[in-house]
C-alpha cells in the first residue's frame, strides 16, 4: 500500500516495507516539514484510539521537540477536540493522529493551522514540498522543546457545546431520552457518555471500549450498522446515535430501528438553526444570515430546506476545508457535507459530532417528535453511489471536459465544473469526479427514487465508456 500524500497531510497502513507505507520514517519527515512550514512555538497533538495511535504519538511529539516546539499532549480525543484545543491554548497548529473512517490498519496525519482548521490547498502544497526537499533544522541541544500534558480538553469541549446559543440543555432534559451510541471502539467511547449525562441523557453504549479493534467496518454507512439496529428494532430507545473513530461524522438512526439517513443529519440540522436564526431576525433589530453551504456531491434537500426558510444555499468543491472557505465567504449560518459532517460556525469552523448531537435533540426536544417523524418532514431524495475503473493511462480531465460540453447545450441542464462535473436537472442530478488517489471516477446522482438515481448514474457511466 502506497502513502497517500494530500494537502490535508499523510496517510497510509502500518507495517510493512520502508516506504511502502506510514512508517516513522514518514511521519518524522513530515511532521518536519509541518513544523518547518508553521515556524511557532507550541502545537497541540490529539489521537484517536487507534492501536498504532501511541506510536505514531511518539514518534510525532519527539520530532515537535527536536524542532524546539512545547507540544501540547491532549491524549486521547475527537478530531473536533483537537481542533478547538489549537485555539484555546492559543496554538500555532494542531496535528491529528486519525484516519477518521478507515479500518484499523490505518492511521494518518491530519495538519491544522493557527486557527484550529485545516490546511488550505496552497498551505498543504508547501509543505509537501518542503517534505519532498528535506532540507531541515532541528533545534541546537539547548532549545530543544518539551511536552506537556492536558487532560482537560474533553471536558471543556463538552462545556463549549452546552454554551452553544441554540443547545437548549433545559429542553433536553425534561424531554429525558433515552439512547443508545455505537462508538466504534474508539474516543467516541471516552466523551460521549459525559456530553449524555451533561444532557441528562439516559444512555446504553455498544463498541464503547478504546481499543482500537473496531467491531466492524467503521464508516457509518448503513451496511456497517446493523447490530445497533437490530438493538433499536427491540425498543426502548428515543435516537441510535453512531460516530467514526474521530467523531467528526454523525449518523443516526430512528427508533423503530431505520436510518435517518447520513445525508439527513446536516439536513434536520440545518432546518433547525435556519428556524431558530429566522425567529432571532424577525424578533431584533441585527440581521443574521439564513445561508448554507454543503459540498457538490451532497443532497439536494439542504438547499429546498434553506430555501424554505427563505435563505440561500451555496455548492462548494468537495472536502471540508473548501466547504469551510465557501461558508466563510457567504457568511453560512450552518454547513456541511452529506456524509454526516456537520459545521457549525458559533463553535468552530470544523465537522463536530458533539454539536450535531446537541443541536438535533434540541430540535427534537424542542418540536415534540419521534425521529421517525421528523424525517419525514424532509424532501425525500435516494443517492446512488457508482465508480468508473479507468486505466493509469486514462486522461480523466480530457474526459469530464467531454461530459461538460456534450450537456452544456441541453437547455434542461445545469452544469458546474467547480470539481469535476456535476450537472443538475430539475428533478435529479449527477456528479461525476476524479479521485486523487487512484485511477477511478466517482460518480454520485441522486433523484426522488434509488431506481431514478441509479439510472442517472449509470447513463452518465456508459457516456464516459463510450468515450474511451
């Protein structure tokens, strides 16, 4: 398995062969030039819990201090964490040790700014180059830095979602639910049932241990949900809730035992703090904005919502830091992206699980209802997920420039090549996109029914077939 390097930093499978993989030798030579690209003086690291987690730790925290840095060790925490942690230490960056949904074998560096949000392409770029120069200092023996270590960031980030504006602790409280949270085996475990009692929340946690060994794929897809389903299906539970090993994802699941459906969670999110910021307008005299923002391969259903409370709703490229950027520049009240990512500006530009989770029970504790009930308040639309498996050789821009032209005169299309292509039709769309780690397109559509969808996607995926 070959590294995988970003701008958002490295990944790859521990073990193996030198090179081959995420290795020390790797995470030395970019945690350098990381540290080289800052040039300040303090960054915090947090980990999931990952078996190779400490490790990877080590090795990172050992080279911060040979570069003169003091290290901020928050130990075990939520990407979310991390991310907040960077500002309130007043840090100059912030490295993740996380490969978010991937299995076990994988582990990864994830690379913030002073801001506690992830490297801009341009900023990622430059410190790919750097790394390719290896042209480093390191400290002299008298300025070497130091680690320090805080326990408190959990807690304090717990505290930070309860202060949110529109988290109506009381409301949640005297709804007195009752869930049950699949953390994965991983940090969800550890903060989780602290946010809950901070909710007075009753709760049951299944894969609560952070160990590490996953209880099964760990993406919170559907496919990889069935045992909290099936403990849903028994009753007794108002919300199945289901975080990633970095608990930046959110899913959650119905009490009858149904998905809510993933691309939903930013959906009943967002329709909640378009009300609450509608009714903040409406009853003072400043003006709060009514904007949203997902990416382009997320549902349609988050712009008839916005739309709905009379707001606008902007596309922005796939990834979370060019959502972020498009949210900053429309002043976006909410946003996100449809894989469970939700992204809320009053706390932090980054996807947070502990917020959605208290934005949505304060939704439901708020409106009266079940969750199956407030599902269906919402547009339905199904995505269809395809791939198209393409040569090494393949020119895939030359491709989608094809795809682009032949629709850009069907007078029923909407074309927008922002990334990749993704063409909208009054009813319908698709997105067709290159991945940047292997020789695929990926192709996203989405309609009022799976059939419709697929459809869609398929016709798309004989056009480019038809091409080669």
């Amino acid at each position: 398995m070959t590294l995988i390097k970003s701008i958002s930093g490295i990944r790859g499978t521990i073990g193996g062969h030198t090179g081959d993989t995420l290795n020390p030798l790797d995470i030395v030579k970019f945690t350098t030039a990381y540290a080289t690209f800052i040039g300040g003086k303090k960054i915090v690291v947090g980990r999931d819990g990952r078996i190779s987690g400490p490790m990877v730790r080590d090795v990172v925290c050992g080279t911060l201090v040979g570069m003169g840095y003091e290290v901020i060790d928050i130990g075990l925490a939520t990407t979310p964490t991390t991310e907040l942690a960077v500002r309130w230490h007043k840090a100059d960056g912030g490295i993740i040790i996380t490969a978010s949904h991937n299995p076990t074998q994988w582990n990864a560096l994830k690379l913030l700014n002073s801001e506690g949000e992830f490297l801009t392409a341009a900023d990622g770029a430059e410190v790919l180059a750097i790394a390719e120069k290896e042209d480093f200092d390191y400290a002299p023996v008298e300025k070497l830095g130091r680690v320090i270590k805080d326990d408190t960031m959990n807690q304090q980030h717990i505290q930070s979602v309860l202060d949110l504006r529109l988290v109506d602790v009381e409301a949640i409280k005297a709804r007195k639910f009752r869930v049950c949270a699949d953390t994965i085996n991983s940090v969800g475990g550890i903060i989780l049932p602290d946010l809950f009692k901070a909710l007075g929340v009753d709760f049951e946690i299944l894969n609560g241990e952070c160990t590490g060994q996953f209880a099964h794929n760990p993406e919170p897809l559907e496919k990889n949900l069935q045992g909290i389903m099936d403990k849903m299906r028994q009753g007794g539970f108002d919300l199945g809730i289901v975080v990633d090993p970095d608990v930046d994802r959110l899913a959650f699941i119905c009490e009858d035992g149904k998905m809510f459906g993933e691309e939903y969670t930013l959906v009943s999110v967002a329709d909640y703090v378009l009300g609450a910021s509608k009714t903040s307008q409406t009853s003072s005299t400043s003006s709060t904005s009514l904007n949203t923002v997902s990416n382009l391969s997320s549902t349609r259903a988050l712009r008839d919502v916005t739309e709905k409370h009379g707001g606008k709703y902007t596309a922005a490229a796939v990834g979370e830091v060019n959502v972020t950027t498009k949210m900053k520049e429309v002043g976006a009240v909410i946003g996100g992206e449809g894989n469970g990512g939700v992204i809320y500006p009053e706390s932090h530009y980054g996807r947070d699980a502990l917020v959605g989770i208290g934005l949505f029970l304060s939704s439901l504790a708020q409106k009266g209802m079940k969750a199956s009930e407030l599902r269906k308040t919402f547009p339905d639309y199904q995505i269809a997920k395809n791939r198209i498996d393409l040569t090494p050789e393949t020119d895939v821009d030359a491709i989608l420039v094809k795809v682009k032209e032949m629709f850009a005169a069907d007078s029923e299309a909407t074309v927008n090549d922002i990334d990749g292509v993704k063409i909208d039709f009054p009813t319908k769309w698709v997105h067709l996109r290159k991945s940047n780690t292997e020789p695929i397109i990926r192709v996203y559509s989405e309609a009022q029914t799976m059939d419709e969808a697929d459809a869609l996607g398929k016709r798309l995926m004989q056009v480019v077939y038809d091409m080669q």
